[in-house]
C-alpha cells in the first residue's frame, strides 16, 4: 500500500538536497507520496558567508534561539513517515533546522509519528544528534532511523577545505590541491541504499531492527577521536555562548572566538588526544563502546 512521507530540511548549499533526493529515490520508485519541503528563513543567512556573519550565529546556535520562517505549507496532518534533514552548525542543530522543529504545524505532524533523521555534517554531528533525539522525544515523535553523512577526510583537512567551500560559495577543491568539501558524491549517491533499507521497513509496522541495519550498512558511523573532542567542545561552546549572548558589544568577543577555536582545533586537540590515547583511552574500551553504541543508536 503506498504510504505518505513527509521529507522537511533546510540547506543553503544544496548538499542536503542532494542527499535527501537520492535517499528518497527508492520510496518515489515504490510508488509512495513523497512530500518535499525545503524550508527558508525569513531573513537568510549570507551563502557565502563572510567572517563575521559566520561566527555571529554561534551562540544563537548554541542557546537554540530559533528565528522566524518564510511561511509554508503542509498537505497532510498526518504521515506515516517523517524525514528530517538537518545539518549541524556549532555543534549544535543549525538555526533554521530548530526552528523548522519549533513551528506548530511540523510538531502536530511529528506527535506518534515515525521520523528518520538524516545530516549533512563536516564531522561533527553527535552533539548536535543527541539534541535532536531530545527535541523529537519532547515532541512524542518515535525516532526509528538516524543516518549521518560527513566528510571522510581528516579533521583538520576537512576544517580547511569547508571553509573555503563556505566562504566561497563553491563546493571545489581549493588551488586545484585540496580534496573537495563535504560528503562525497559516492557517499551521497550510497543513501539510495539506505533508502531501500527504509523502504523495506515501511511497508509494515515495526520499525525494530531498521537502525541495526543501517549501522550494519555504515549509514551512521561514530569515530572516537571526533567523539571525544566534541564533547569537550559541546561544553566549551556552551560557556562561550552563554558569555557572548550578555554581551551588548558582541564583535571582540566573537573575534577572541574564532581564535580560541583555531587554537583548540588545531593546537590543543592534537594534545589532549594524546594524552588521552597514552592515559585513559586503554582503560575506557566499555565506557567508549557504549557510548558509541548510544550516539550511533535512536534512543
Ligand atoms: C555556521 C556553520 C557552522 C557549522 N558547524 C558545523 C559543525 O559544528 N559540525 C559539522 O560537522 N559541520 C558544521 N557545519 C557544516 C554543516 O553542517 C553542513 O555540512 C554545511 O553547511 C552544508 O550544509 P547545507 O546542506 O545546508 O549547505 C557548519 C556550517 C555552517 C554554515
């Protein structure tokens, strides 16, 4: 029987289109009513960004102050599955993906409802997850998939090339040497699997085991090194926002920012990592696999 999905995302670059358009292939090929809304902000942000306008969304990222949405439309008030596209910004679900979450009318369509999450990250999603999982909970919508795609290079490859792709506008490989930004066209174009593997659990009523699959697949993945400097980010974003949202005059502020996480990235990660490999990671194996287990996991 055909079914009704609703697919609700917000993307500046395309990227998550992209990835939500070859995950959602195999329900169009089942013949099920697939609903695409791709929402927009009132105000947008700049695409490029510039400095300023970049780090300036940070702590209202951060606190989750969402903003104002241009006005749309949903056919049904009710699905019998909802996907969710989101991407993460500052560790955290990215202003407009909160505030798509925030709106009335998608938090009626989300009561009881299955919902499969899907994001588009540089590589680090889990903070920005876990929130999610909250928010969705908050909302008694049933989590039963979470996929996250995200660039496969190296951590601070990864925070070169996607500043150039963010600054630019243009998602290409800077001075022709650099890898190209974000999830790759293979990794993209691989979500028609994930695809299928959703669809097989649509045509009936239980969802158990659909995250086992896709775990199976490599749909969803956690690194440890990436899981361990973001949750000592996540809490260190927290403070900074907390500070700079008091603040009248935010600029300096929101300067000295940008350098902190320059310096943590690039100088005191390497550092506390290997301390952390030496000391602690030896004797952490349970606590660390659990942890995954959880991030990697829907509930
Ligand atoms: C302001 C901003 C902050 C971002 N912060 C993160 C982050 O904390 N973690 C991450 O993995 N990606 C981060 N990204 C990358 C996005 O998650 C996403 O991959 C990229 O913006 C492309 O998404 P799009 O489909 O909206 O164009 C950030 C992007 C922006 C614009």
């Amino acid at each position: 029987m055909s079914k009704k999905i609703l697919v609700i995302y917000y993307t500046q670059s395309g990227q998550l289109e992209d990835i939500l358009n070859n995950f959602t292939a195999p329900f169009v090929e089942a013949g099920n009513t697939v609903e695409k809304v791709r929402v927009h902000v009132a105000k947008d942000y700049p695409f490029p960004w510039n400095g300023k306008a970049f780090f300036a969304v940070m702590p209202d990222c951060v606190l989750s102050v969402p903003t104002e949405l241009k006005p749309f439309q949903l056919k049904e008030n009710k699905y019998d599955l909802v996907i969710l596209g989101y991407q993460a910004w500052f560790l955290s679900p990215s202003i407009p993906v909160n505030s798509i979450l925030n709106d009335p009318a998608v938090k009626a369509v989300l009561k009881d409802t299955p919902v499969v999450t899907i994001t588009g990250a540089r590589n680090m999603w889990i903070s920005a997850m876990q929130r999610i999982k909250k928010i969705l909970k908050d909302a008694d919508a049933k989590l039963v998939g979470s996929i996250a795609l995200f660039d496969k290079h190296h951590n601070f490859i990864s925070f070169i090339t996607i500043f150039y792709w963010m600054f630019k506008g243009k998602k290409g490989r800077w001075l022709g040497i650099f890898p190209t930004p974000g999830v790759s066209d293979a990794d993209i174009k691989k979500t028609a699997d994930y695809g299928r593997t959703v669809q097989k659990y649509l045509t009936g009523t239980n969802w158990d085991g659909l995250q086992d699959e896709l775990i199976e697949q490599k749909a969803i993945e956690v690194k440890y090194n990436l899981m361990f400097i973001e949750s000592k980010a996540s809490k260190i974003f927290a403070i900074w926002a907390n500070i700079i949202a008091k603040k009248k005059k935010k600029t300096a502020w929101l300067v000295a920012f940008k350098y902190y996480l320059l310096i943590a990235l690039f100088i005191a990660a390497p550092i506390i990592l290997t301390v952390d490999f030496i000391f602690f990671k030896p004797f952490l194996s349970g606590r660390i696999k659990k942890q995954k287990q959880l991030y990697s996991g829907v509930h």
